[in-house]
C-alpha cells in the first residue's frame, strides 16, 4: 500500500512538471509572436502638434 501511495504522489509531481513545462513553452511562444508583431508594426514618427509651427512672442 505504501508503495501504491508513493507512486500516486510521484505521478502528481510528474503530472504538475509537464504541465509547467508546457506553460512556460506556450508563454515562450506567445512572447515571441508578440514581439514579432510589434517589430512588424509599420513605424511612425509622431509629429508634435504645434512645436515649430507657433511662435509666441509676447512679452
């Protein structure tokens, strides 16, 4: 019996192992695919709304 309980407990600890394993590689892949997205992204300079166009000269 004891034996029978030890290997429950070592398949669960297995069981949780793989799981994390498959996690971290699904997270892996989905921050690469991220990543790849924004490095895809067309790349835009932002123009300043009024710096160069507006002078204010009042005293």
């Amino acid at each position: 019996m004891e034996i029978n309980s030890i290997m429950t407990s070592q398949l669960m600890e297995l069981q949780q192992t793989v799981q994390m394993s498959i996690m971290q590689s699904a997270l892996n892949l989905n921050a690469s695919a991220a990543v790849e997205l924004l490095n895809d992204m067309p790349q835009q300079i932002a123009t300043h709304p009024f710096k160069g166009s507006v002078i204010d000269i009042s005293i």
